[in-house]
C-alpha cells in the first residue's frame, strides 16, 4: 500500500466556480473502468501549463502546446481532453492526427474550436491512440459534465497509481471565497523537468495571465519538479493551471500584493500535497524520503547533490531492507559533482541521528540509532555542507522487490 496515503474524500473536494468534468469508460485499453475524461472550462478561463522536456514528446504535448499558443478564433481554452491506458507517444504523425481529431470531436460536442481544446494521453508508449473507442466514449462524458466529479475525474487519469489523488483548499481574497481544487496522477517514471505525472489545478480566482504563468512556474518548481521515483524522465508530463475568474474578487493584477503572495502560496501548497502523493504512491515504494540538502553556495549545487542521493538504486534499496548502509549516502554525495567541495566540512544527518563529520563516521555515531531510523515508514535524510546559504529540499520512496514487478508487467 502507499505509505501513509489514504485515498481523497468527495466531500473533501470542493467544486471550482466556472470547471465541469465528466468521465466515460471508452474501454481505452481494459473494459469497465474510468478511462476517459473532459474538463469543461468557462469562456474566458485563463490557462497556461509547463510539459515535459523529454525531447521524445508524445503526440498530445505537441498538439496541447500548439493550441496553448494559438488557441483559435475563440481565443480562450474550453476544454481538455484526457485518456489513460494510451500514452499515443512514439507514434509519429498518425499520432499528432489522433490527437487533433480527439480534439475536434470534443469541440463539435462542445461548441468550440478545435484549437480551444487541449488534449493528455498517458498509458503504454507506441501503440496507436484508439481513436474510435474515445470518440464513441466522449458523448458520455460530456453528457455527464458536473461540478463535483472531481474524485471521479482523479480516478480516470489513474495508470498504476494505487490511490486516487485530489485535493481542495479554499482562502479569502478581497473578503470572497476562493476555491482551488487539483487532481494529479504519477506512481513511477517520476523525474523532475515534469515526471510521468499530468496535474490539472483550477481555480476561480481572477488574476491577469502573465502572474499566471508566474504562479504555474513557482509552483512546479517547488512541487513536481521536486519529487523523483525512479530517475526516469516521460514522454507525457503535463501541468496545466486554469484560472475561471468567477470568484468574484478584484483581478489580481501585481505580484507584490498580499493577496497575490496567499493566492500562490495556496496554490503552491495544492500542488505540493499533489506531488508528495505521487511520490508515496511510487511503484511498489515501502517509504517516504525527505532528502534536505543546506548550506550550500547555490541552490543549482544543493538540488545537484540532493538527487544523487535520492536517485541512487543503491541508496533506495538500502532504505527499502532498513539497512543503514550509508556510506552509500556519502559516495552519491561524493560524484554529483560539486565544484570543490570539502567533504571534511560536511554533515550527514538521518533524521536526528549525526551520522558523518570530518569526513567520516560520526564517533558519535551507533548502528542501532542507524537502524532505528531506517525502521520507520518516513525518513528524512538531511545534509549540512556547510559552505553557504542556500538550500533545496526534494522528496522519494525506497525501491523495492514490486517495483520490478509492476513494470516488468505493465502490458500484460
């Protein structure tokens, strides 16, 4: 099971002024599930969204960051459209057309242009998208749009993820409520620069498009692209804000004003429970891992030094069989490269126990304080480099005997 996530409450979820979603099962690539989802937007909704950087894109990033740029005659997004079971990635132009295609079948059901619907995919990679069964699937879905189908809507973006993942928080600006609600979904091939992960924040706020894009930029940087299951980067990951304006409140148009400071704040938060829920629902993961990284000249070095721990097979599996074997810890510290650092100078800390300084083993150090720490279902492995200012916290899980499993067995 996830370490210590609990799936998400409807009732807990708060609907978003001016968002509708519906869900359909298309029988995409297993028959009588959540497969297919629309998220309906209110004319004049603002959008914007960060993707993946791997240079293998799939067909939808493509398609969706075209028509984020050039949205059409009606200048705004309506829709967006996606699928799980398909990733329609490695699939060339007949991959790019299906994408397209989906998208006009959803503005013919909606009303709008093809170019104001933006499409997701996520699943097995080079296999053709089954156009047929998503455009026999979306009536359903539009036909059912709702307010409150957001626990339903997390469930349908779901591949190997265990456990759905949403959440709400609701703030005061300008004396009115406003709501923000996310649905994400990511278990493995989890990686910054945007993992195998699609995340969808709305809120009903109003505020100008380029604070934003300032807020979706501050917020992935502090959350998704913070998290690391496995080192592997997708073909797939999208994050997408949109911004209904139906709030009520004075448009938000600075971003040195208190409000504009609580609306990103809030939203950063969203998205960070989101991300950690991705992490503790990693592929097979047993544990929870907090690598802390501080005192160091930038915060390039800190993240630098962070992932190599928390990408190491050797440091993760180490934490799976609660074996305080970690001089494996020092050793990943050792190549991630920092320009000239001096290891006598460093900290090693496993939540509160000292386990190296001046280059080696803490003489306060014992085993079984080691071992007591390794025990536990959340660890926090903290260094103090003791050479700056800056600091960078990232989150990952133990790598585990179904790991392995649940991907050696993903198609089948």
């Amino acid at each position: 099971m996830p370490v210590n996530l609990a799936p998400p409450h409807a009732a807990q979820l708060f609907p978003v002024k001016g968002v509708k979603l519906g869900i359909a099962a298309a029988g995409i690539r297993k028959p009588n599930r959540k497969d297919l989802l629309v998220i309906a937007l209110d004319e004049d909704t603002k959008v914007a969204g960060v993707f993946t950087q791997n240079d293998f894109c799939a067909a939808p990033v493509v398609v969706a960051k075209d028509h984020l740029l050039n949205p059409g005659p009606g200048e705004s997004i309506r829709a967006l459209v996606i699928n799980t079971g398909n990733a329609n990635a490695g699939t060339g132009e007949d991959g790019i057309s299906r994408a397209r295609a989906t998208c006009a079948a959803v503005a013919r059901l909606m009303g709008c242009d093809e170019k104001q619907v933006l499409p997701f995919s996520t699943g097995v990679i080079m296999e053709p998208l089954p156009l047929d069964r998503i455009v026999a699937g979306l009536p359903a879905a539009v036909s059912g749009l709702e307010p409150g189908n957001w626990l339903a809507a997390a469930e349908a973006i779901m591949t190997t993820d265990i456990v759905p993942k949403a959440v709400s928080r609701q703030l005061l600006l300008y004396g009115k409520t406003v709501t923000i609600t996310g649905i994400a979904k990511g278990s493995g091939m989890i990686h910054p620069n945007m993992a195998t992960m699609l995340g969808y924040i709305a809120t009903d706020a109003a505020l100008d498009q380029p604070l934003l894009e300032e807020i979706l930029r501050h917020a992935a940087e502090n959350s998704f692209n913070c998290i690391t299951v496995d080192g592997d980067t997708s073909t797939n990951d999208a994050f997408i804000m949109a911004a209904t304006g139906r709030a009520g409140n004075p448009s938000i148009t600075g971003n040195t004003s208190g409000e504009f400071i609580m609306l990103r704040d809030a939203i950063t938060d969203t998205a960070i429970h989101l991300a950690q829920a991705i992490v503790r629902d990693g592929e097979g993961a047993t544990k929870f891992i907090t690598v802390r990284v501080e005192g160091g000249k930038t915060v390039e070095e800190c993240k630098k030094a962070a992932y190599a721990i928390a990408h190491s097979p050797l440091v993760k599996t180490a934490f799976f069989a609660s074996d305080p074997n970690l001089g494996r810890i020092l050793a990943a510290i050792g190549y991630a490269g920092l320009e000239n650092l001096d290891v006598s100078g460093l900290k090693l800390y496993l939540d509160d126990v000292l386990v190296a300084e001046n280059g080696g083993r803490a003489n306060s150090y014992r085993e079984q304080d080691g071992q007591r720490v390794m025990r536990q279902a959340e660890i926090t492995v903290r260094v103090a480099m003791n050479r700056g200012a800056e600091s960078a916290t990232v989150w990952t899980c133990d790598l585990s005997y179904d790991y392995v499993k649940i991907n050696a067995d993903y198609r089948s």
